[in-house]
C-alpha cells in the first residue's frame, strides 16, 4: 500500500506541475544585448570575461561598431504564429524605434536575434532603454524589459496629487 501511496503522490506533483506549465503560454528567460564591431563579432574570444571587456570597449567608443544585437531567448506554449519585437528609447527621439523578427512556424523555443545595423544604427542615439516582447499576432505573450523602460499611462489614467 506504500507504494501505492508514494505513486499516487508523485503522478499528483506531476500533474501540478503540467498544470504550471500548461498554465504558463510564453516566457522570455534571457535578452542579452551586444555590440558589434565593424567586423560583426561580439567577442574576440569565448572566454565571458574577454566578452565582457570587449563589450565594454565597443560600448565606450562607438566608431568601432557596426551595430547591436539583441539574442533573446524564449519559449511558448501555444502553436500559433509569433513574432519578436525590440523597442528601442534613444536620446533625440520621442517615439521608440521598433523592430519585428518573424519566428519560424512550428518552433516552441529558442534563441532569437534582433540586429540593428547599417545607417539605421548609425542614426540611432544612445539607447535609454529597450523592451522585447512575444507577439502572437497583436497579442502580447511575454515580454522582458531593462530597468530603465517605464510604461507610459493615459493622460486620463495619471495619478491625481494627493490633497494635504
């Protein structure tokens, strides 16, 4: 009967944890933004800490990039077509620059890039803050963000001084 008892506990916990992901449609683990030098490299080599002092070599001078790559990484429950989008806040610029990268029919996971290159990344000002989002179709699946993205609310929706 203990047996039993323990083969029902763990086909229960399994079944919560279907559930939980089930329950879960999509989800962005990781963004990592990179520079690229004029060559397209994000690193010189793979050691992480090389790729780190190079990435900040690339962030302080500018002349040695050719752009910047977002690699996102994501999974999704559902089958439908989905899409990533990278907005971007830059300096000199009011409205977000956005870019859209369809994903492959059928995938359920994995590593995407967003790259801004050429004269678009040229034009661009130094970036305030980014946001990346899993679209299926218009609908939001997940979404990831730095810090520094604050959400813009309705003018009807702003928060009234507090009366003293």
């Amino acid at each position: 009967m203990n047996l039993f008892s323990q083969l029902a506990t763990a086909l229960s916990v399994l079944g919560v944890l279907h559930a939980t992901v089930a329950a879960q449609p999509a989800k962005i683990s990781k963004v990592l933004p990179h520079w690229l030098d004029l060559q397209g490299r994000h690193t010189l080599s793979p050691s992480l800490l090389e790729r780190d002092a190079y990435q900040d070599r690339l962030r302080k001078d500018r002349a040695l990039c050719s752009g910047i790559r977002f690699d996102v990484k994501w999974s999704k429950n559902t089958s439908g077509d989905a899409k990533l989008q990278l907005e971007l806040r830059v300096t000199g610029i009011t409205k977000p620059i956005v870019r859209e990268l369809a994903i492959k029919p059928g995938r359920r996971s994995g590593w995407d890039a967003v790259t801004l290159h050429g004269d678009a990344f040229k034009a661009l000002g130094k970036i305030i803050a980014w946001r990346v989002r899993l679209l299926d179709g218009e609908i939001e699946l997940a979404k990831r963000r730095s810090f520094l993205w604050t959400e813009s609310k309705p003018a009807g929706e702003a928060e009234k001084p507090a009366s003293d």
